[in-house]
C-alpha cells in the first residue's frame, strides 16, 4: 500500500483556478469521492477544501494510476486543461506524502503559519469521507498521528500563541490603511461561519461595531448575542444598503456565486475597503472609485511579515514534524510484520494438532505422550522460525522491506486487513475518533 497527496494551494495555484476547483456543495463533494474511490487502485481517500487549498489524500494500490485519475476527474469537473491543471498541482508520495499532510495539520504549510482553523477542517475532511464510506482505517492512521503531532506542535512552540487567522490579517489591514484607531467605525459582515465570526471578534476587539448579515435570522441572532452588545443583525436581503453606506465590509459565506456586484455598488463620496475571504468568491470583480478589494491571494503579502516571525519556531515545528513521520512509518511497518508473525505461528499451531490428532487416531503416538509430543513439535517449529522472524523485523524497519512482508502474506495466506490495530498502537498513540 501507498500514500500520496495531490495538493492544489496557494503556492501555486491561483486563486482563479481554485474558485474553479472548490466544491459547491456536499453532494459535489461527495460525487468526487465516490467516482475516485471507485477506482480500483484508490483503498480509500478524503478531501480537504478550503480557502487556500484543495488536497486529495488517498491510500493506494498504485500511486501513478492514482495522479492521473485526480487529474482528470478535476480537470473534467474544473474546466481546466488537464496539462495546465498539472502545472498547479504539486505530487507528493508516501513519506514525503505524510510529512506534507502532518504539516498542514500542524499550520505550517498555511498561508498564516500558526492559525489555528486548519486542523479542524482536515479532521472535518476526513470524518466527512468516513460517513460517505470513503474514508475508513488506513487513513485514520495517519489523521491520528497527524492530530497528536499538531498538538505536540501547539504545545512545544510559541506558533500558535496570539493565533492569526485570515480574519486578523485582514482586520489588521484594514487598519494600517485607514491609518488610525478604528473605534467608533463599524463593520460589515457577511456570513456566521467560522471565518465571519472571527472578523466579528476582532473588529469588536478593535472597538468597532458590528452589523452581520446572514439567511437564517435565528442563527446570526444567536451568534450576536454572544458576542455581545455592539453587534446587530439584519436579513441578508439588506446587503446593498449596508454596501454603500459603511467604509469596512468583510464577506465569507459559502455561496457557489458572488453575491456583491457591480449593478449593487452605488458612487459614493467615501473610501470603502472590503474582504474577500471565501472561495469561490463572494465579490464579483468591480470597478468604482474610492473602492479597494483584497481577496485572499491579497492577504498572502500582507502575512509574509508573520512568517519571518516564526520562522524560528516553525523550524522547531518542522522537527516535531519529521519524528512523527518517522515515528508513524516505524509503528506502520511493524504493524505490517507482526500480525504476518502471529498468523504463521497460528498456521503452526494449527498443524501440530492436526497431525498430533490423526498420530493419535492411527496409533503412531500413545495418547498419555501428547503433551510431550506437543511441546517437543512447538519446541522444534520455534527453532526453525526463530532466525526467519528476527530477520523479518529487521527487515520491516527498512523502507525496501515491505515488498518481502508482502510476498511472505501472500506465501503463508496471512491477511491482516481486519487485525485489531490496537494491540500494535504504542501507548502515546490512542488513535482518532472520528
């Protein structure tokens, strides 16, 4: 078996092409999933889509097959030429592959190293393919590890502290540009999401006051009464009379169309700055004096300062990192060896007492010797497989080994697809619980 990620992000895919490749939907989603588990080649797989990234991680028979299926299946779904889609995607294959997803988990591979959203959303990504029946042990393997690792990280480094969000970035460039305190301003919000709710939080922090707009007036309600009494709400349907009356506007909702265009925006006599933070977009590009857009591709500039600050601590991260890849290859490759050990002594076992039995029956062996006999045939099998198991743990630890592992499966009809994981976990490693 194998790993592999076909990750489209920010480094290289731009935000244009990923508006084209995110989902629209669950049921969007979940087709994807379905059509690539399909495969023959694909065990299982999840994937993970989010502002600035689009990740397909996958346990495979074959890892080319597997590319180039994600490949064309996204190229089909996306509209985009199935070589120019190549050119944005990075492949990223078995422990590199773990290395990669245990990173993102962990936010160092985020637009905003330390922000603290990500993890969720891969967790999210991964229990969402286990109720579709995409998604079951062989990549909760890795997710667990990759939870652990992200809190070893949290934990043994300063990244996260003061944690920064697209959300802070943006509020933050709002007001560096406005140039002054901005208590007393209010500020638009679009959307009671995750996203919404952080750039709600910080503008309150900042001293402004918050009108957030949403479909279900219950929920946003709920949401504005926790935040506290500077927040109001209004139905969705007022977006353009709050649009070209407030200076600071920040939109992250879910709508698979922009939901602000150009016949929306009125001319008016005030600087207005607003935020895109959603994928696919929620603001259609528009041209109208006194009015800045920065979208999320924006924001990546504008956190770069974020990244030379932990640059020190990410390195830090970055070895947490590679011993829990290292740790969770050691645990996969003994978890491979030793459930093959246990069956062949099975297969033992299982032989003695059938030929001790028949003996018996035929008289070859007195029936008061069959301890004896018992112990002497175990003794003698135990010596013949002493040196073969020493060398196949030796061998399971080396990344040539799994091939021999493989072919001894297949030799002694040994499967270890239902084995209880459990009794080969180390005690730090209590799985996830999806």
């Amino acid at each position: 078996m194998y790993y592999q990620v076909v990750s489209f992000n920010y480094k290289k895919c731009d935000l244009s092409s990923r508006e084209k490749l995110a989902f629209k939907s669950d049921e969007e989603k979940r087709e994807m999933l379905d059509r690539l588990a399909d495969f023959d080649f694909i065990h299982e797989l999840f994937i993970v889509s989010t502002c600035n990234r689009i990740e397909v991680v996958a346990a495979t028979r074959d890892n080319f097959a597997t590319y180039h299926a994600i490949l064309g299946l996204f190229s089909k779904k996306s509209g985009i030429n199935f070589y120019e889609l190549e050119e944005l995607a990075y492949r990223i294959d078995d422990e590199e592959a773990i290395h990669h997803l245990f990173s993102v988990v962990s936010s160092l591979d985020s637009l905003v190293i330390g922000e603290s959203q990500i993890t969720g959303q891969v967790k999210e990504a991964y229990k969402f393919s286990y109720l579709n029946y995409t998604a079951e042990k062989k990549l909760n393997r890795i997710i667990s590890y990759a939870v652990k690792c992200a809190a070893e990280v949290r934990n043994a480094t300063q990244i996260s502290q003061s944690p920064i969000s697209i959300a802070s970035v943006a509020v933050a460039q709002a007001s560096e540009i406005i140039g002054d305190n901005l208590a007393g301003m209010t500020g638009v919000v679009v959307g009671a999401g995750e996203m919404g709710q952080l750039a709600a939080k910080h503008l309150l922090r900042a001293g402004c006051d918050v009108v957030l707009l949403g479909r279900d007036i219950k929920k946003i309600q709920k949401i504005a009464d926790e935040l506290g009494e500077n927040v109001k709400v209004d139905s969705f349907d007022a977006l353009p009379k709050y649009l070209n009356r407030y200076r600071l506007l920040f939109t992250a909702t879910s709508s698979p169309e922009p939901i602000i265009v150009q016949s929306m925006v009125e001319q008016r006599d005030i600087k207005r700055l607003w935020f895109d933070m959603a994928i696919p977009r929620d603001i259609d590009d528009i041209q109208i004096e006194q009015l800045k857009i920065f979208r999320i591709d924006d924001l990546q500039n504008i956190s770069s300062n974020n990244h030379a600050m932990r640059q020190e601590q990410a390195l830090k991260a970055n070895e947490i990192v590679a011993n829990y890849r290292d740790d969770f290859y050691k645990w996969l490759r003994a978890l491979s060896v030793e459930p093959v050990i246990k069956g062949m002594r099975e297969q033992v076992d299982q032989a003695i007492e059938e030929e001790l039995h028949r003996a018996i029956k035929k008289g070859f062996v007195p029936k008061d010797s069959k301890e004896n006999m018992r112990k002497m045939a175990k003794q003698m099998f135990n010596n013949f497989l002493h040196k073969p198991t020493v060398r196949m743990r030796q061998s399971s630890r080396e990344k040539e080994g799994a091939s021999g592992i493989d072919a001894l499966k297949n030799i002694f009809d040994v499967n270890t697809e239902n084995i209880d994981t459990k009794l080969y976990k180390k005690d730090h490693h209590k799985g996830y619980r999806s």
